[in-house]
C-alpha cells in the first residue's frame, strides 16, 4: 500500500515537472523579444566602434559583445517558437507572423544562416581584424533583416 502511493506521488511529480518544462507562449515570447533586444543592444556597440566610428575600436569590448550575440543565436531559440505563439493568437502581444509556421523551411534556413553568421563574427571579433569585423557584422545584421523581412509583422 505504501509502495503504490509512493509510485502515484512519484507519477504526480513527473507529471508537474513536464508541464513545467513546456513554457507558456506569453513567456516565451517575453523571453525571445529578451534575447533579440540584447542582441540588438550588443549590435549597436559593435557599429559604433568598427562602422560609424563614434566610440574608439576596443577589441576586447567588440569581442564581448560579438560572443554575447553568437551564445544567444547558439542557445537554441527555436524552442521560444512555438504555432500558438503568433500574431493571430496572442494579437498586438507579438510579431511573429503566422506566416513562419507555414515555411518552416525557409525559416530554419534562416534561422542557421543566422547562427553561422553570429558565429563567424564571434570568430573574427577575436582576431580583431576590423575590416573582417566589419564584413561579419554586415552579415550578421543581414540575416536579422531577412528574417524580420519575411517573419516580423510591422508594428
Ligand atoms: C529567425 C528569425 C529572426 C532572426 C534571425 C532575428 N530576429 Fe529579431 N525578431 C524576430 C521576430 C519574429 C521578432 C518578433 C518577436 C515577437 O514579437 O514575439 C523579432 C523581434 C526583434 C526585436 C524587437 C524585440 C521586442 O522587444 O519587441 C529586435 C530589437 C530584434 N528582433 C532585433 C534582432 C537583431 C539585432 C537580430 C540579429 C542580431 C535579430 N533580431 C535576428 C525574428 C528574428
């Protein structure tokens, strides 16, 4: 008897722990506009030190930055997209167009491109080589683009 209502109370936990790991949409959305702001605030400093020159080139800061980008398109944020987590469920509280869960193919090629261009960046960024620095971040801000060209609704 006190076995079977230890093995319930074991079942009951497992059950809590699954449904915790799966994440409400509104936070995953909270937690993928987290990452693409902190990205985007990592972008800047990059462009105003190697593009627009309005901050000295400081390698050390450049490569901070790059890496914070490359181990957010490396943490795997296909995990924060999920179909009920667009525009025609969550309305004004997102972006995402439903239009991505229609091309998933496009959207993952997208999607790597993207990690592959974080990661080159990254790459160069340690070197400090800043005309491949600034070639990276072209590419880098081109797979940003593309994917909200196809995939982010205008506001
Ligand atoms: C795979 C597609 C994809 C890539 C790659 C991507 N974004 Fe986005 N981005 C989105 C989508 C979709 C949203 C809308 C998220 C939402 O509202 O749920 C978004 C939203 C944003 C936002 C607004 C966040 C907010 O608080 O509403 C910023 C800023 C942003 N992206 C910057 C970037 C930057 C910078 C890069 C590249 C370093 C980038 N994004 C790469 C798809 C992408």
């Amino acid at each position: 008897m006190k076995a079977l209502l230890m093995g319930a109370m074991a079942a009951a936990l497992l059950a809590t722990t699954a449904a915790h790991a799966q994440m409400k949409p509104e936070d995953m959305v909270e937690a993928r506009k987290a990452g693409y702001q902190f990205m985007a605030w990592n972008m800047g400093k990059i462009k105003a030190q190697v593009i627009d020159g309005k901050e000295p080139f400081d390698q050390a800061k450049v490569a901070a930055a790059a890496n914070a980008i490359a181990a957010i398109a490396n943490s795997g944020m296909g995990a924060l997209y999920s179909p009920e987590t667009t525009t025609e469920q969550l309305g004004k509280a997102t972006r995402l167009k439903p239009e991505f869960f229609q091309n998933l193919d496009k959207a993952g090629q997208i999607g790597r491109d993207f990690t592959v261009a974080a990661n080159q960046l990254a790459s160069v960024a340690a070197d400090g080589d800043q005309a491949a620095i600034k070639k990276a971040f072209g590419d880098v801000g081109g797979s940003c683009k593309s994917c909200h060209d196809n995939f982010r609704a205008e506001r």
